[in-house]
C-alpha cells in the first residue's frame, strides 16, 4: 500500500492520507497524532459519487474528531479515479434515463450493484487487511456505514466479513437482495427516507425485514433520497461507539 500524506491536520484535528492499494484508490481519515490501536469506520459512497464525495467528508471528519476512530474511504469500481467500463456506462445512462421518465428501475438498480459487489467486497477486505497493519489503526473492531448504492455494496461484505461487527445502512429496497440480507446478523441502523422517490417505501421496508440481525433498528425521517437529517450522524456517533468501543 502506497500512502501520501495530502493534508496537515484540518481545524477539527483530523488528518487525511490517499492511499492505493493495489488499483484501488482510497482515503484515511484519522485524529491528530494518532498513536495505538483503534477501531475502523469503513465509509461506501453512493452510486456516481467517489470517495471524497461531501457526505463522506462530513461523516468521516465528525467519527474520527468526535468518536476517535480510524475511517476509510474508497472509490467503487467504475466510481471516482477508477476507469469506468462500457458495461457500466451502458447501466447507468439506462438507468438515468428510466428514472428522468419517472420510473422506479429496481431491477436495473439491483443489477448495477450486483454488478459492482463481487469486486467491491474483495476490495473492502484488502484494504481492512492492509489498513489494519498501520500501528495507528490496529486490529481493533471495524464497522461499516453506507447508504443507497453504499448499501446495495455493503449488505454483500457484511455477509462475507465476520471482521465487521455493526453497520449503518439504507436507502435502498429489498430487489435482488433478500438473501444475503437473511446472512447479516450483526448490529443495523437502517435509515430510510419517508418521501424517497428513488426507493419504493415497501421495499425500504422489506429490506429492513429481510435483515436476519436481531438488533436493529429502522430510523425514517421525512424528506428525499438525499435529505438524511444531520442528527443521524449524531446517533451513527453512539451506534459506533456502542458497538465498537
């Protein structure tokens, strides 16, 4: 792993290191002058987002300030500085173009990430191994956050990685899913926009239910796709906490 250093500590005491691993790009997020061990956020962006997408910047700089915790980031295939595919750009611009008409393509949304998830699980489990390794992180608990394409991603790794003890997901419907949500079964805060005019309400739903984690809990509040309240974060704070130590 190749690390550079691409900013000195910004004024929440937060230090940012690119990273690549191999072809994939990535960002690590650490309080100032960290030393020992310590429990890691792994943060999966949205679908024609990247790694240093706004969101999970905000969240990234408030787990590692706030909460003392290790927090990577890393671009998707086909996502940020990663090349994109024909395969892929024919998906998208479908799936662009069916919701521009005002449907729902499930099926289509389910296929891209199905698409992107076998690849992605092996990545988020070379770069866990690999950051891991630094003496600033350690072998301590990790945890996952990632919502709307971050989730259709992320419900693959928390079935295939025991290493991830607790999650926040959301977003996203049940479609193509079921399964390998029945094999996650650790700690959910699933998030879902009551108004989401991407994601049908029901399916949210059923992809809440689908989960087989015994603790979890469904937090829906008013508004769009992308309107998560900022308090969420606050909550996502203790969930970690709570879970990880």
């Amino acid at each position: 792993m190749r690390f550079s250093l691409t900013s000195q500590p910004s004024a929440d005491g937060v230090t940012e290191q690119s990273f690549t691993l191999g072809e994939i790009p990535g960002v690590l997020f650490t309080p100032r002058d960290a030393t020992g061990p310590r429990p890691l956020i792994l943060m999966g962006h949205g679908g024609g987002q990247h790694k240093r997408a706004p969101g999970i910047l905000a969240g990234a700089h408030r787990f590692a300030a706030e909460g003392g915790f290790a927090v990577a980031a890393i671009d998707a295939p086909n996502h940020g500085d990663r090349p994109k595919d024909e395969q892929f750009i024919q998906f998208a611009g479908d799936m662009r173009a069916r919701m521009a008409a005002g449907e729902h393509p499930a099926e289509l949304v389910a296929a891209m990430h199905d698409l992107l998830a076998g690849q992605t699980v092996d990545d988020w489990q070379a770069v866990v191994t690999a950051v891991q390794e630094l003496d600033h992180v350690g072998e301590g608990p990790v945890g996952y956050w990632g919502v709307s394409m971050g989730c259709g991603v992320g419900v693959p790794l928390l079935a295939a990685d025991s290493r991830i003890r607790a999650a926040v997901l959301g977003l996203l419907g049940v479609h193509g899913l079921a399964g390998t949500a029945a094999r996650v079964t650790v700690p959910v805060r699933f998030l879902l926009q009551w108004d989401d005019t991407r994601v049908s309400r029901d399916q949210a739903l059923a992809l809440f239910d689908a989960l087989g984690s015994k603790d979890k809990t469904l937090h829906a509040n008013p508004g769009d796709h992308g309107g998560i309240p900022p308090h969420e974060t606050d909550d996502a704070l203790r969930f970690f906490a709570r879970h990880l130590g």
